[in-house]
C-alpha cells in the first residue's frame, strides 16, 4: 500500500496523529514495539488518565527554549482536547489544581477513541513490531521492522518519530528517538527522569524511613521553583505530588527547603497560644498539625516536651527553621523505573516550531515526549503530546 506517513510509536502523539492524519484523508501506518497500543495511557493516573489540564500554557513546561511549545498549543488548545474528547463520550471530571481525567470512565476509555477511529478510517496499527532500521532513498523512507518473527518492509515519504521517552523500561521504554536522532547528527539536550521521587541515604537515611507512609500537605522549593502539595514519606526518601513536580528542578548534588506549613506562621500561632495557654506542650500544639508519629519525629530538633511558655529564643528560632525551612539534600532519584516522564530529548533547535519537521531530516517529524518539552504533573504532557500529534498530522 501507499502511505502518507509512517508512524513509529502508539502512544498519546502516535495515535492522536494517526487519528488527525486520517480526518484530513491521509493514509498513515503506525508501528509499535509493544503488544498493544496506548500502554502507558493505560497506566497513567493509576488507570484513571489525566488526559489534560484546564490551566495548560506554555509556563508549566520545561526546554531549553521556553517558547516552543506556543505554536503548537495555539493550534491544538486545551479547549480542542475537551473537545474532541467530548464528541467521543469522554467529558472531563476536574480534580485538583485542573487536572481533568474521564468521568466515569478510564484510561481503557480514552486509548479505545483512538483505537476505534483508527479502525474506522482504516489507519492500520501494528504492535508487536519492532523497527531495526531506517534509510532515506530517492525522498523515501524505507523502514525495516521484525514482526512475527519475519522481517517486513515499509516504505513512505515521510516519517513521524513518536516513541517517547526513557521511564518505565519495563513496558518497552527505549531511547530509539534519541539513537535515530543522534545518527543524523541532531542534538540531545542532556537527559535524566523527571516526576520522579527522591531517594535519601546516608546519616539522615533512618529519619525518614521512620516517617514511612506520612504524608504532610507542604511547600516544597528550590532557587528556581516553588509547589505547594502533599509529599509522602517513604522508606527509601520522599514521594509525592510536591516531590515529583520539584524533581523536574532538581540537580544532583542541590538541596530543597521544605515549609512544612505553608499557609500558617507558626511562631505567630505559638505566640497567640502562649498568650491563652502557656503551659501547653510543644508535643500538643504540633500535634495539632501532625500525625503523632510525625510530631515525635520532629523531637530531634525540637524539644518537645517542653511547654510553649518556656521556650527559649534560640528555641523559637529553631521553631521557625524546623516547619518553615526543612532543608533536604536528596542523595539521588527513583531513577526511569519511577519516573513518570523524561526531562530533555531532541533539542528543539532542530525542530520547527510551526510543523515539528526536523531542519536537517526534511519529511521527518517528532513529537511528544522525545523532544526536550517536560511538562509538570497533573495532565501536562498529555497535552503537549496530543498538540504534537495533531500539528504534526496538518503537515504530513
């Protein structure tokens, strides 16, 4: 058969341009390495899939060229997703901080709108077929993929990488689009995972592994980035919605400060206290805050059993640095089995921004997470890859 494109990968982009691709009357063919389509949709959220945020603009996405992402999300708004989306029964239920995931429905939900439309419009998805190698003859790539244990040819003016990024090798994760990207000389922002928790070791290592299953509501912050969510203890470090967004941020080596509560001044509430009650004990006036098991953890800096009226100045101080400005050194990350998304990829430098057509690689197109757009968590990079998805599909 004749195609207009070939599509390595099935993920959010893959799928999203095989469906754009065939609402405009172009015939794709999607590849993918693993043996279904969608795999990590299915898994995200727990298998609820935030699909995308309501709050979604170019300031919640990480790259070396901040503006990147404008074009692309000026021509597939959040509003297109809800959209699209909606025609196919899947209207949004908003969570927290605009994080929109199906209503009643799941992630299963959300990859079968692609599956069905794919069927419908004849856009054929292989799994199971993994590429061995692609060259460009005469203004054709010729693409060679093994499945069912044969080798099989395909052939097509142009070609869209979409296979993602580095997280969770266990479901077939790999760096195809960086080694394609390489061996045409593109260049590769620095990589590392990203969403991911933080690992503590070390003298500090039986502190926390103590607190493990604690999860305090916080301000977590570095000298670029400040989120305000929960974090979670855990026995290896610290997790958590607050600890995954500032792992984006985060470089080894650096520390982070931890206001352990954000939306009070607890000298002021200590003070207020101690003018109607002097003789309460630290212990009760932080258990108020805490989890007992989390206030007597906080006893290694604090004195605990002390009542409020005779706490010293250097106590107070202490205090103050305590909840307001917890520093942590992480010794590294959970790694890519953990990481929800990859931070770097091909450097948009080598991208239009306009089409997402590679400057070196004419009729060759990325998108989604293999290019060095990081979005935080909570629907973001959903909605990067399926604006990637469809600007690549007006230009094949």
């Amino acid at each position: 058969m004749d195609y207009d494109a070939i599509i390595i990968g099935a993920g959010a982009c893959g799928l999203m341009c095989a469906v754009q691709a065939g609402f405009l009357g172009k015939k794709v063919i999607v590849l993918e390495k693993a043996d279904k389509p969608g795999a990590k949709i299915l898994i995200s959220g727990g298998g609820r899939c935030n699909y995308t945020n309501i709050g979604a603009t170019h300031e919640q996405f990480i790259s070396a060229n901040e503006h990147f992402v404008k074009s692309a999300f000026k021509q597939w708004t959040v509003e297109d997703t809800i959209s699209f989306f909606e025609t196919y029964g899947i209207y949004g239920a908003e969570k927290t901080l605009g994080q929109l995931f199906p209503d009643g429905k799941n992630a299963k939900d959300v990859v079968e709108v692609f599956t069905s439309l794919c069927a419908e419009m004849e856009q054929q998805i292989i799994c199971s077929a993994e590429v061995i190698a692609i060259e460009n003859e005469q203004g054709q790539y010729q693409v060679n993929y093994q499945h069912n244990g044969k080798i099989k040819t395909l052939k097509s003016p142009k070609l869209v990488i979409a296979t993602g990024g580095l997280p969770i090798p266990k479901m077939g994760a790999t760096d195809f689009a960086l080694r394609f990207a390489k061996k045409h000389q593109l260049n590769i922002v620095e990589t590392a995972p990203a969403l991911v928790p933080l690992t503590i070791t070390g003298k500090d290592e039986a502190w926390f592994t103590q607190l493990s299953g604690n999860s305090v509501f916080c301000r977590v912050s570095n000298e670029e980035m400040s989120f305000e969510e929960n974090i979670l203890f855990t026995h290896w470090g610290l997790s958590g919605p607050a600890i995954l967004q500032i792992s984006s941020y985060w470089r080894p080596g650096q520390e982070i400060e931890i206001d352990l509560l954000p939306n009070q001044n607890i000298t002021a509430v200590l003070n207020t206290e101690r003018q109607q009650n002097g003789r309460v004990h630290l212990a009760t006036l932080l258990n108020r805050f805490y989890t007992k098991k989390f206030t007597d953890a906080l006893g290694k800096f604090l004195p605990l059993s002390k009542t409020i009226a005779d706490l010293t100045k250097a106590e107070m101080e202490q205090l103050e640095q305590t909840i307001h400005h917890f520093k942590v050194k992480p010794a590294g990350d959970k790694g890519y089995d953990k990481a929800e998304v990859m931070r770097g990829g091909i450097d948009t430098n080598e991208l239009s921004s306009k089409t997402l057509e590679s400057k070196k690689m004419p009729a060759c197109y990325f998108g989604g997470e293999c290019v060095d757009v990081t979005g935080w968590l909570g629907g973001y990079n959903f909605q990067w890859a399926w604006a990637s998805g469809y600007v690549i599909a007006q230009n094949l």
